[in-house]
C-alpha cells in the first residue's frame, strides 16, 4: 500500500520546498541568531588579526599585492640630474642561480620605488630589469655593466672588455625624480631559511656566504656636483664589495596580508557546520522532519532544498562577513603604516566573494555528514576536524606532506582565499574549492541515501 500526498500537484515542487526550509532557518531564533553570530563574530575576529598585525619581512616587498620581493643589498650613493653608472663584476656567488648584482638608479630607497638594473646571473648571463620584470637579456660573457640616465630613460649597456660596447636596450622609468640613488647590488634568494611551526612559520633572510665584489665603479653626473659618499662603509676607490642579501623580484615567501583577514571565516565556519548539524538533529528528533515526509514523501528533494536553504543563509552571512571583515581589517592594518592589497583587486575581489562560497560548501558538508552521522557531537566534530585540522597541523608538517594534506581533504576550500603564489600554496583557488564542493556532494548525496533507507 502506498502513500499519496493530499497536498495540490506543483505545490511541493522544488522552489515550494526551498521556500518552506527558508522560513525555518529565519523564523526559528536560536537559528537565526547564529546566522547573525557567525558574520558578527568572524568581523569581530578580523579586527583582531589586523590589531595583532606588525611589521615583518613583508615590509620589504611591492606590487599591487606585496608579491615581490625589494629587499637587495644595495649600496648607493645620490645623483642629481643625468649622469653614468660604470663597473665590471669581478665576482660573485656562482652556486646560487637565482642570484644577481649589477648596477641600479632608483627613485629612493624605499620598497617598490621605481627603478631601473642591469645585473648577472650565474649562468644566465646579462639581464636588464624594471618594474621587477626582465626587459632584455645579454651575453653571458659580458661582466662590464653600465647604465645611463637621460631623464626617464634608461639605457643599459654591456662589454667584455669595457672599451666596446653593446646596448641592451631602453626603458622608460617613470617617477624618478631629479634626485636619484645611483649604485651596485646584489641579491641571495637562496639564503632565505624557512622554520615552520605549529601555528606559524618564520621566513629570515640571511647575508649569503659569497659577497659580490666590483672594481672600475665610476659614477659621472652631467651635472657638475660633489657626491655624497656611499650608503656604507666603502672606500670611493677601484673595488667596492657589496653583501649579497634578500632579493629582487617574484617571491614565493612573501606573506599574503588578504587571506590573514580572511581567515577569520574560520570562527563563522565552525558556527555554520554547527547549524547545520543542529537545525537536521532538531527536526529530526523532535519528530518535524517524520511530519515533512508525510507531507513529501519524496525525501531527496526535501533534504536537497534544506541544503540549499542553509546554502543560501551561510552565503548571505558569508557576504557580510568577508566584506565587513576586509574592509575593517585592512583600514586598521593601513592605520599602522601596513600594505594591504586592495580590494580593487582581482586576485583579492576573487578571495572575498568566494568566502561566502567556501562558508555555504562547509555548511552543506556538515549538513550531508549530519545525516548518516545521527550523534551531533560527532558529526559537528567529524565535520570540523575534515575542515580544520589539515590546516592547523600543516604548519608543523614539512611544506610538502602539508601540501598534500591540503590538496586531498575538504580543507583543500580555503585555497579561494590566497591571493598570492607561494611556496607552500597545495592547489590553485578555484581547483580547492572544487574539492569541497566534491566532498559536499558526497556527503550530501550519501546523507540523502541513508535517510531514504531509514525509518525517521
């Protein structure tokens, strides 16, 4: 004998059913107030992190999202107007590929100010630099370097011997000003020590072994003027020795200030997957779930709309959290004289609309483990410690078991919010996200077929 609804044909289609789930989660108080408590409570935090937020190595990196590193030794000397720059490398460290010294003008000394370089890398041969990119590339057998400044252009050149030589090219470098610090460099990225620990990780940027040594260092202003003497200890005379330290470019230790507000989804997250496991639990225990049923005998459909109602609050929540957590947090963090990338963009527009999509996933997971996971503290902390506790413990794993934990566990989520490449990143933003939405399909779809086999 079977069981036929009473209820009018189209009144149980999918969207009736959504908005009955809907009217639940916003009428019944306690739920609703954890609604409100997850987004209130995750801006809360973000203001934490960003007061909590001081100075570090990141206070040496530039671009639109602190990805690169400014953080060369640089001795330098002040040049006013146009004038010539002239050395031959004699030496420097051949292990470290990634390595360069050369010449350099820039507008001052601070990170990110515009500049213009000419450098060797081992092996690499000549290269001429701007804007942190690679502009030309030379011989590998030229070490005499020089550049001239003819108000914003600058051309380098390059010789084997000093006395005939080819030019790599021309940049137009814009903002130098009249003023210019003029000088050699020398970078050692290899140097770089990372030490991961539980909860955090210290990136340190030491002096490498190998210095880089110059001799026939000419600085010729057009201008007539007395220069200043050099930024170091350093004899005006034919052989300057410069220390290799920090680097140039493209980093993959800098830190990434976007995805640190953000984290703070992570107090929200745990408010939403508790919901989720409460709000099944409730119905299901108090007998209002047996009661939708008898009314809807299609189970799937009922159980897919109360996904989608909690999808759709944990969104809503979402929203308010990222963007409130964000903005607040990075004007607070901007208050101490801190880079934070805005939220212009795209990389960071990307990471705060898709908090909202990893809230909605997480709550979705926890709702599909609620259901074959019939104990509420279980299935809260099944459910939490599959989100969670990879990225906890992945500090103090070594980078690439950290790696491979993140990329195969609903953890894998949280990769929408980084916004920058680094050399721990397990998987790119989209592909992680995709992996919770994987494992909250599988929940919800195994949830859906256990309650289609029990008698609730």
């Amino acid at each position: 004998m079977s069981y036929r609804s009473s209820l009018p044909r189209g009144n149980d289609g999918f969207p009736q059913l959504f908005r009955a789930e809907w009217t639940k989660l916003r009428t019944v108080p306690g739920w609703l107030l954890t609604i409100v408590a997850a987004a209130v409570l995750t801006i809360g935090t973000a203001l934490l992190v960003a007061a909590a937020t001081t100075r570090d190595g990141d206070a040496h990196t530039a671009g639109p999202l602190g990805q690169y590193a400014d953080s060369a030794s640089f001795l330098h000397r002040t040049m006013t107007g146009n004038g010539t720059l002239v050395a031959r490398l004699v030496s420097q460290n051949e292990k470290d590929t990634g390595a360069e010294a050369g010449l350099m003008v820039r507008a001052g000394t601070e990170p990110g100010s515009p500049y213009a370089a000419i450098a060797v890398a081992p092996g690499q041969g000549t290269r001429l630099e701007t804007g942190f990119g690679t502009e030309a590339t030379g011989s590998a057998d030229a070490h005499w370097l020089k550049l001239t400044r003819t108000d914003a252009l600058i051309t380098g050149y390059e010789s084997a011997d000093g006395a005939t030589w080819t030019q790599l090219g021309v940049m137009t470098v814009h903002g130098l000003g009249e003023r210019i610090e003029t000088g050699l460099f020398a970078t050692a990225p290899g140097s770089i020590a990372v030490s991961r620990g539980l909860g955090g990780e210290t990136i340190e940027e030491r002096t490498g072994p190998v210095p880089a040594v110059f001799d026939n260092v000419a600085v010729t202003p057009v201008l007539a003027q007395t220069l200043p003497p050099w930024s170091a200890p350093a004899s005006d005379g034919p052989v300057l020795t410069v220390p290799a330290a920090g680097d140039l470019g493209l980093t993959p230790y800098t830190g990434d200030r976007a995805r640190d507000l953000l984290s703070s989804i992570m107090i929200g997250l745990v408010a939403i997957v508790a919901l989720a496991v409460l709000t099944f639990s409730a119905e299901s225990r108090g007998g209002l779930l047996r009661t939708t049923f008898i009314a809807v005998p299609r189970r799937g459909p009922v159980l897919a709309a109360k996904a989608a109602a909690l999808a759709a609050a944990a969104l809503a929540a979402g929203l308010a959290a990222a963007f409130g957590g964000y903005l607040l947090g990075a004007k607070l963090v901007r208050g101490k004289g801190i880079f934070v990338p805005s939220l212009g963009e795209p990389a960071v527009l990307r990471a705060v609309l898709g908090t909202p999509l990893l809230l909605a996933l997480a709550g979705v997971f926890g709702l599909g483990v609620a259901m074959f996971v019939r104990s509420r503290r279980v299935a809260i902390a099944t459910a939490l410690v599959l989100l969670l506790l990879p990225r906890i413990i992945g500090t103090a794993l070594p980078a690439a078991a950290a790696q491979w934990l993140e990329r195969i566990t609903p953890a894998a989520g949280f990769a929408i919010q980084q916004t920058v490449h680094r050399y721990d990143t397990a998987i790119g933003p989209w592909s992680g996200l995709g992996v919770l939405a994987l494992y909250a399909a599988a929940a919800l779809g195994i949830g859906i077929w256990w309650v289609r086999r029990q008698r609730v």
